[in-house]
C-alpha cells in the first residue's frame, strides 16, 4: 500500500473486447507448469522417490525395464513417470504442490473443486480429490476469510415489541480510550419498541459471567427478564451466558 501511496491512479474504463491482458490476467495459471518442466534438481528428487513411493514403485519398476504394460495408462519420458502425460507426484512432494495451487500469491486460496482442477492439468496422483481436500480444510486464512457453507435458511424480520423492555438487543462497542477506572468497553443494551439504551462501561476481556452481572445490576432489576434478546452471537452471550444468567 505504501508503494502504490506514491502513484497517482486515474480509472478508466475500457471495453472488454479491448481488455483481453486484464481478462488473461484474472485467470491465473499455477506455477506448477514452470516448476515441473525446468527445475531439474526437483525431476531428480523425483526420481529417487519413485523407487520408495507406495504408488508408483511397482509401475515404474515394471515400466524402468522396457516392459510394456498395456493396460496401463503410465509411461517413463527421461526417467520420469507420467499418467496420460501428467507427471506423477510422489507421496512426499503432494503438499508442495498443493501449497503451490493454493496457497501461493497468484493461486488466490481457490475451494477443492477448483484447486483440483488446477492441478489435473499438470499432475496427477491417486485420491487426489482426497488429498486436496484435507489439505484445504486445514488451510487457516480459509477458516478465516470464508463463510461457512451451512445452509441456515431464509432470513426472517424480527416481531415488532408491543411494549417497553420486552424484547431488548445487546452488544459491545470497543477501540475506547480508557477512563478513570479503567475501562476501555461499552457494553450496549437498547430497547427494540423505544430505543432506550443503556450503555454499561466494562472492559474488553470481560467474560460471560460478569456480563450476567452488569445485565442483572442494569436490566433485571428494573424492568424484568425480556421476552427476547437479539445479539449477534457473540461467544459471550452464545450458551455461556444463558446458563449464567440461569
């Protein structure tokens, strides 16, 4: 961000008839390309590895003596193992590989479906679709940045309140500078039929039970348990806090 802060941009638009590098450009291609066909230091990696690997040993032993095997869609090209022309990989570089289509600054951390078609164009190995996806689920900036793909339904508007204090709403607000006490948190209770709102000062590693405490000393005894309680399902008030405030 610094370096681009030092250019001035200007947008235009351009036709995408006209646009056909940006168009190339939002189709990467993996480096797996490159990689397998000019590191040399890698192709002998490989090599070794054949002879240990629990896939393929037994093909590029059969195949390394000049015996051919029909029913096979393997053959040895300057002592590597293709498949139907893809390169085999062997057991121990899987995770490179996959890394390289995934996770690597052009792959863009792209689902299973996607990283194997990626990977089917230049390698192959058994279970690959297996593999890939138990690779993926352990991938921690996908935990972080994608939502989850449960289908949780329809999205329904909230029933309006008929009186006062029967249904309320609760969060908190953070990034406060201290005060006197101490305190760095808001913690935010409104009304939903009035919007009267309680603002309750705590701090920012309050916990579900303390949060109970200030609910009881600013809620409870002054207008009673709601009927309904909207948040936005914070670890703090997602079981913690119903089974405190019981």
């Amino acid at each position: 961000m610094g370096f681009l802060q030092q250019f001035h941009l200007v947008i235009k638009y351009k036709k995408g008839i006209h646009n056909k590098v940006v168009d190339m450009l939002s189709r990467p291609i993996i480096n797996a390309s490159t990689i397998l066909k000019h590191n040399t230091v890698l192709h002998e990696s490989y090599i070794e590895q054949y002879a240990q690997d629990a896939d393929f040993k037994d093909v590029y032993a059969t195949l390394s003596h000049d015996k051919k095997v029909e029913e096979l869609d393997y053959h040895v090209k300057e002592k590597l193992l293709y498949h139907l022309g893809k390169l085999c990989i062997p057991q121990t570089e899987k995770v490179n590989i996959i890394r390289e289509a995934h996770t690597s600054l052009i792959s863009g951390h792209f689902g299973v479906s996607k990283t194997v078609a990626q990977l089917q164009r230049f390698c192959y190995w058994l279970r690959m679709h297996e593999t890939v996806s138990r690779y993926i689920k352990g991938c921690t900036m996908c935990a972080k940045s994608k939502p989850s793909n449960r289908k949780l339904g329809m999205y329904t508007t909230l029933l309006v309140p008929s009186h006062p204090w029967e249904s309320v709403s609760m969060d908190f607000v953070g990034g406060l500078p201290k005060s006197r006490k101490g305190h760095d948190y808001l913690y935010v209770i409104v009304d939903r039929f009035d919007k009267m709102c309680i603002l309750i000062p705590c701090n920012k590693n309050i916990t579900a039970k303390q949060t109970t405490k200030l609910f009881f000393q600013h809620v409870w005894v002054h207008f009673g348990l709601p009927t309904s309680i909207v948040s936005d399902r914070d670890s703090r008030f997602v079981g913690k806090f119903w089974s405190s405030l019981w």
